[in-house]
C-alpha cells in the first residue's frame, strides 16, 4: 500500500526534476499550476511522470492538466489509483 506521505515525497522529486527547482513537500501550495507557473509542456511531463513511477494509467478522459490545479487532489488521485486493488 502506498502511503500519501511517499506521494508527496515522490512528486516534490519529479517537480524537482522537471522544473529544475528545489522542492520539498512542505513548500508545495495546494494550486501547483499557480504557485510553480507550470505550463502546458510540463504539465504533460509531469503526467507522464506520473504514470510511470506510479505504475498507473490516468484514462483519457481523466487526463488534462487541470489534474495539476491541485497538490492535495493530484495525491488523493494518485492514492487512490495506486491502492485500488
């Protein structure tokens, strides 16, 4: 079962990684798209990054940067995909 606090770890490194910033999961506001000003080619980075590390598959439908509007909804999301089974 993954834990919220590993999700939180782990999307602090990818936004490290993606926008070459230092992050922790402490300076992470909830509105992420606002607070780090990420656009549409990180967003999708990020998403795709997520899909990977996760081992998860976001369905079309789901997939939209608006899923990035929210730190604690993109770790619920996450959470929920990742201990479905």
């Amino acid at each position: 079962m993954i834990t919220k606090e590993y999700i939180e770890v782990k999307i602090a490194q990818m936004l490290k990684d993606v926008l070459e910033l230092d992050v922790t999961p402490e300076l992470i506001e909830d509105n992420l798209r606002d607070g780090f000003n990420i656009d549409s080619v990180s967003a999708l980075e990020l998403l795709v990054r997520i899909e990977q590390d996760f081992h998860i598959q976001i369905p079309d439908e789901e997939l939209s940067v608006n899923l990035l509007n929210s730190f604690n909804r993109l770790v619920i999301y996450i959470e929920s995909k990742c201990n479905k089974n």
